[in-house]
C-alpha cells in the first residue's frame, strides 16, 4: 500500500482532527499508528527529493532511478517489477488506486517508460500490449480517457488505438460505472477484470458522489476478494493499492482535501487488516512515496494548531477552481464572497485581499487558485507549508500479517522492493532480461503536459 505524498504531519493532522472533533482521550489512535513498524527514505538517484516515478520505480525493481523514470534504470533500460515477477511464478496481479491508473505510481509496477507523462504507452503496456501479455489480471481506478481512441469524445490520446478493445479482445471483463461495480460478485467474478471510473482521476473523497464513483475501501475490499477467489489454484495475489490523491490535495495546500484523503486511506487499512484477518496467510507492507507540501502543524507565534477550522471545508479547492471558471468574471468577487468562504470554507472573516487574490487567480492559472483557497483555510487552522511540491523527509512504515514481523526499523525505499520480492520468492532478474527490447519511449511525444499532479 502505497500513500502518496503523505509524511509524518498529515498523519498527525488526521488523528488530531478526529481527536479534536470527537472530544475523544488523548490516547485514540489511527489504524496506520497500531501497525507503524518504521520508516522510509525516499531519495532517488537524481535528487534528495524525489518524485512518484522514481519512487515507485524504486519499490517496484529496487532499483533507484532518476525523477520521472516509471520502471526503468538510471540508463534507461526497463527493469523486471515485483509485480511482473510475482505475475510469472503464477501469482495473480492488481493495481488499485484512486489517481489515472496511467500515473505513476500504479505504471511503475506494470509499465516501463523513459518520462512519466508517456501515459498513453504506459496503458498499451499496463493491459499487456507488449513483451509480458496480461501482466495485471484486475486494474481498479480512473484514467479511462487514456484508453480511448482520439476519435471518441471520451479520450484524451493523441492516436487512434483503441486500447479498450484491444483489452477487450485480450479477455479483460470491462466495468466503468458504479451501477456496474456494485453488481460484482466477488466469488464469481473471473478475471483479467478492469473497472475505470473516471475519465481522469477519480473524485476527490471531499467531493465525490458515492453514486457516482467507489471509494478506495470500496474498490480495495472487492478487489482482495476478486483476487483472492480466483488465486485458490496457484500461490496468491499481489496488489498495489494507492492513495493517490493524498499526494494531489498536498500540492495544493488544501488541507481539508488532505485530511478526507487520508481518512478514506485509513478506512483503506481497515479493510485490509480486516482481509487479513480472515486469511492469515496473507501480508501487507504499507509506506509513502515521500512527502509532499512541507506541511507543518504550527505557525508563529502561537504553540498551537487549530484542526476544527477544517471541519466546516465542503470541497476541495481544485472543484471550487473549476467551478469558478463557470461563474462570469464580473459576478466572480460575489460568488468568492458571498458563497466559497461562507458556504464551502466556512470563513466569515475573509479579508478583501483574500477574495481578490482568489478572483484574480481564478482567471490566470488554476495551482494558484487552488493554493490561495488551501492557505486562507490553513492559515485559520495555523498549519504552514514549505511548497507546492515534494521534500525529503523520512515517512512512516507499517506492516500486518504472516512473517511481517522481522521488519523493524529504518529502510531506503529499494530495501521495500528486496523485501517483498523475498517474501513472494519471486526474482525480477529473468524479467529484466524479457524486457530488453521493451519499447520506452512514445513516438508522438510530448503531447499536452500533465505538469498539474506530480
Ligand atoms: C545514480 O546512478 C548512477 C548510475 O547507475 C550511479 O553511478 C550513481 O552513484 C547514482 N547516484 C545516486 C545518488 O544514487
Ligand atoms: C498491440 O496492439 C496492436 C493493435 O494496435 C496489435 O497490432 C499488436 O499485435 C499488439 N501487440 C501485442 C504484443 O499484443
Ligand atoms: C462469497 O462466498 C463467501 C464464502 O463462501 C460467502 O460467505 C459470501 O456470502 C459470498 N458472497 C457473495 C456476494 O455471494
Ligand atoms: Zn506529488
């Protein structure tokens, strides 16, 4: 399990908001902080701060690569994944995470590409449209529009592979709805199965419509059972689950967002612990990428933070930035103040600057917005943030289940990737070598950047 862009703060964060809310003792404690058995470091090959790819890349091949590298070595040569060598000694396969299943912290286990904003190779590769034919028996999650020849409204490819049909044709059972998700049944269901909610990411916890997407818990626990009903013959499943969006709410100093992603990641934990519960012959190992916004709880010159100023926060800042470009500029200092702070922020003190920061840059760049927005309800509940992209601190480690319990203490983010391939006795060398005429790099790249979500 995998929480993307979440350090030791925004755990914090989340318990002390739960804390605050419920009056509960001192002593309530989080699911993550009962399994927490050390931490991480996370630096790459190219910076002490590194981003998702290399990261990933790093838990994947245990190979420390350079920032942007989705499952490739420092001279680009694709190297064999956990995933692909668990995928070849028999096991079962999932990737499940609430970001485009394209990005790249799920890529980095199933695809293996130079620079990852080559999403659209990466979901030619993901479905087994290369050298390993259906690597991944079960993807859960958004990106869709990846999958869609250029001639559907839905897509955002540059070319015309329709790589929903060649998935089709390749024998995935294929789901897009939630109507289509909850009629599942997790003991017949076969695999390879794919289930794409979402054109781009999937909504964000603060905004989602529970008709409309699952939740993370939701697709965790029926991907488990689905993996778990159809690896009776063979050694198991391996998964990788993803908190994606922690990650995305960090980069916009949306602390409100920050703290339903995390939440809905704990209930997350939940389920899994609970699956282990009933089969314990099963593991998982828990850690973050690295972490992202610097986030602190505590500004000058109080020794204090305030978690009940998120409570009133109704939506995300990225929704009410697109909103806003719906709103008519001259109706725009209106709606900021008469109904994003009151109504969807809960502030009733907002200063003229405030809402005209926000206006003015509702109409230039959509980050900026998005910051103004998390930073007038970061700085009533006095959290700070160093920055709209990642640092290098430490994060936590966490782990349940059979034989976790020789793993203790401080590891770099390669020695995850070592840990998990000895514990599926799996080896990633002889994968390595079936990838050495992988193609990595998109012909008809770069197209539109993604700059938005690293
Ligand atoms: C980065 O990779 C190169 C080539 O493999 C290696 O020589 C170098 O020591 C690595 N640097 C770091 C900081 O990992
Ligand atoms: C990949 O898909 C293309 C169709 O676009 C097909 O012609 C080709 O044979 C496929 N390759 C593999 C390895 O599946
Ligand atoms: C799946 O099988 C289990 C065990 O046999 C049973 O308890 C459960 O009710 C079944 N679920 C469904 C949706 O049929
Ligand atoms: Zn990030």
């Amino acid at each position: 399990m995998i929480s993307d862009g979440f350090g030791t703060s925004s755990e914090t964060l989340a318990r002390d908001f739960i804390r605050s809310e419920n009056g509960i003792e001192n002593s309530w404690v989080s699911v993550l902080d009962g399994l927490l058995v050390g931490s991480t470091r996370t630096s790459s090959n190219s910076s002490f701060v590194t981003d998702s790819a290399a990261a990933a890349t790093a838990f994947s091949c245990g190979v420390k690569s350079f920032n942007g590298a989705v499952g490739i070595t420092t001279d680009s040569k694709p190297c064999g994944t956990v995933l692909e060598a668990a995928k070849a000694k028999g096991y079962k396969t999932g990737l499940i995470t609430t970001a485009r299943i394209t990005h790249a912290t799920p890529a980095a286990f199933a695809a293996h590409v130079v620079n990852r904003n080559m999403e659209e190779l990466v979901a030619l590769q993901e479905i087994g449209n290369n050298t390993i034919q259906n690597k991944v028996d079960l993807l859960f999650g958004g990106g869709k529009c990846l999958f869609l020849p250029s001639t559907d409204a839905g897509s955002c490819r540059t070319d015309d592979i329709d790589v929903w049909g060649i998935a089709r044709s390749n024998g995935y059972t294929q789901i897009s709805s939630k109507a289509e998700f909850d009629s599942l049944n997790v003991n017949t269901t076969k695999l390879p199965l794919m289930g794409l909610f979402a054109s781009e990411h999937m909504s964000y916890e603060i905004d989602r419509s529970a008709d409309q997407e699952p939740s993370l818990s939701e697709m965790v626990y029926k991907g488990l059972n689905v993996l778990n009903s159809n690896s009776q013959n063979g050694p198991g499943f391996f998964v990788m689950i993803e908190g994606a969006r922690i990650d995305m709410a960090a980069h916009d100093n949306d602390p409100a967002t920050h703290l339903h992603e995390i939440v809905a990641y704990w209930e997350t934990v939940t389920a899994v612990h609970k699956f282990i519960d009933m089969h314990p012959d099963t593991a998982m190992v828990a850690t973050s990428d690295h972490e992202t916004g610097g986030l602190t709880l505590g500004i000058d010159p109080d020794y204090a933070w305030y978690p009940r100023a998120l409570a009133p926060v109704k939506r995300s800042a990225a929704s009410i930035c697109s909103d806003m470009k719906h709103v008519p500029v001259q109706n725009r200092v209106e709606f900021v103040s008469g109904i994003v702070f009151p109504y969807l922020m809960g502030i009733n003190d907002a200063s003229q600057e405030e809402i005209l920061s926000i206006v003015r840059a509702s109409s230039m760049d959509s980050q900026i917005c998005r910051r103004f927005i998390g930073q007038a309800v970061s700085a009533r509940a006095h959290i700070g943030w160093t920055t709209g992209g990642h640092t290098g601190g430490d994060v936590g480690l966490y782990a349940y289940g059979a034989g976790t319990s020789d793993l203790r203490g401080s590891y770099e983010n390669v020695q995850i990737s070592d840990y998990m391939s000895k514990y599926l006795g799996v080896d990633m060398g002889p994968v390595s070598k079936l990838l050495a005429n992988e193609v990595v790099r998109q012909p008809n790249f770069p197209y539109h950047q993604r700059v938005d979500d690293l």
